[in-house]
C-alpha cells in the first residue's frame, strides 16, 4: 500500500472547499433578472368581472390579474392604482392590514389582488364620479389604464379620498 503525503491531501480538500464555497450561494444570488420588478408591458394586466355594488353604501370588489410574459419578475409591495374623475385622480390607498408578500413569478405565472370599493352616490360631491383608473406596479413608474365603469365611488369626506383599498397580491393557478 501506498502512502500520499499529508501536504497534498490537505491542499486538494482545501482547494476542493473553496470551490464548493465559490459555487454555492445558498439560492440567495442577486442576479438582476431575478430580483427585477415586474413592469407593465412585460407583464399582461387585466380586469375581471367585477362584483359591482349595485346601490350607493353597498361594497363592490374588483378583480386585476396580473400574467408575465418574459423574464423571472418579482411583486414586492402593493399594485398602485388611482381612479380619474375629470380633472381630479385619487390614490387607491393599501387595504388597512393587509400584509404584501414578495412573489416571484416566472414566465407565465400569474398573481391577483383585488380592489374593493363602497358605492357613492352619483351627484354627491363627497362622491368621485370615476370614469378611468391606472395601475402600476410595485417598483415600477409604468401605469396602464382601464375604464371604470363600477359607478361613483364614496369618498371619506371628501371625492379625492376614495373609499376604497388595494389588496395584497396572491400567487394565482397552481
């Protein structure tokens, strides 16, 4: 039997570590494709069928979809929406409590969240006769718009207070 000598025993594991370590970033690697924002025009945004408050006072929900198209994206945070009357827009604030969780979605995954609503009465002037809202993503200055065609939208004293809340995203399909 042959003997090797120490030296070069130790020097092969050390080395042989020291590779493993090179390689092995623990998954938490900071490619920037990876830990990129999900931007509007590289994901597909749309608005479902709504639950539409039928009478001022009454609670409506409605439903965005959000789908990538291209490279590995992140959601960090909440989607920014504001509803437009005319000349007056009004920020959507996050629903109260609600807690944002990060969601990676690869290409053609999909994530929801919702935007609930109280129904305000049309003529009010505490009321945001609404007739369009944008969307952006968390991250991101990109908006889209859409038509609002759910009625007035109550206001918490006020038109440009909506009474209304953005919900946190939730992983859609498998």
């Amino acid at each position: 039997m042959r003997a090797i000598p120490l030296t070069v025993t130790a020097i092969t594991a050390v080395t042989a570590a020291l590779a493993l370590t090179a390689c092995n970033n623990g998954g938490s690697g900071s490619s920037s494709k990876n830990s990129s924002a999900c931007e509007i025009g590289k994901v597909s945004v749309q608005v479902g069928s709504a639950s539409v408050a039928p009478a001022a006072g009454d609670t409506g929900e409605v439903p965005v979809s959000i789908t990538n198209q291209s490279a590995p994206c992140t959601l960090d945070g909440f989607a920014g929406v504001t509803l437009k009357a005319g000349g007056t827009s009004a920020a959507v604030a996050a629903q109260a409590g609600a807690k944002a969780d990060k969601l990676k979605l690869a290409k053609g995954d999909s994530a929801t969240f919702s935007i609930s609503y109280v129904r305000g009465k049309d003529g009010d002037g505490a009321s945001l006769a609404a007739t369009s809202m944008t969307v952006s993503l968390p991250g991101s200055d990109t908006t889209q718009s859409f038509p609002w065609k759910y009625g007035a939208v109550a206001g918490k004293g006020a038109a440009d207070k909506p009474n209304a809340a953005v919900g946190a995203f939730q992983q859609a399909g498998d």
